[in-house]
C-alpha cells in the first residue's frame, strides 16, 4: 500500500504543478476582478482532499475488494455534499468574490476529480 499511496502522491504533485503553471499563465492574461483571491488556497485544499480520499480508498481495497466501487461512490457524494457546503457558505460570507470563487471552485474540481477517477479505475483494473 505504501508504494501505491507514494506513487500516487508523486503523480498528484506534479498534476498540481502543472495546473498551479497553467492556472498561473491564464490568471496573468485575465484582470484581476476574474479572479478570486482564494485561488491559490484551493489548489491546496483539492490536493489535501484528493490526497486523503486516495488514502481512504486505499485503506478500504486492501480489507475488502470488492467494495471498492462502493466505497468510492460514496467518497464521491460524500465529498460533493462538503464542497457544496463549502460553497455556499463561502457564497454567503463573502458576496463580493462568490461568483470569481465559485468558477474557480469548479474548475478546479473537474480537473482534481478527473485525475481521482482516472487513477481510481486504474488502481481497480489492477486489482481485478
């Protein structure tokens, strides 16, 4: 478990590195009122998120296989109910930034959950 969970850190750093540059480049082309201050916050909050679902799911294969894909589905809704929590509750205390916030919010998501599921499944094909 320890060199699947060290891979896939390895692989999600250099994922966010590479998000953080092409974020950056885009971030320096637009104006400034596009853009929330806490983008650079939420590059560290969805590595953190990912990181320690991974090792959730990581943990639950190794007890019971073939749960895997239930556990994930419910990783899944479980983390979607606590960023839209996040969200409102962001869109709520801060109105000035809500909409800058949630786009980047967003967007940061897809990409983060891709990288999730891509690996996930590949993680469960090796399993099989």
């Amino acid at each position: 478990m320890t060199l699947k969970y060290l891979d896939f850190l390895k692989k999600l750093i250099i994922y966010t590195i590479i998000l953080g540059i092409i974020g950056y480049l885009i971030v320096s082309f637009l104006p400034s009122d596009y853009i929330s201050p806490t983008l650079p916050y939420l590059f560290v909050f969805f590595f953190s998120v990912t990181l320690i679902v991974h090792y959730i799911l990581l943990k639950v294969s190794l007890k019971r296989v073939n749960s895997f894909v239930n556990y994930f589905m419910l990783l899944t809704f479980g983390k979607l109910i606590f960023f839209l929590t996040i969200i409102l509750i962001y869109a709520l205390l801060f109105r000035d930034d809500a909409l800058q916030f949630i786009i980047s919010f967003f967007i940061l998501y897809l990409f983060f959950t891709a990288f999730e599921v891509v690996l996930s499944l590949s993680h469960s094909k090796v399993k099989d």
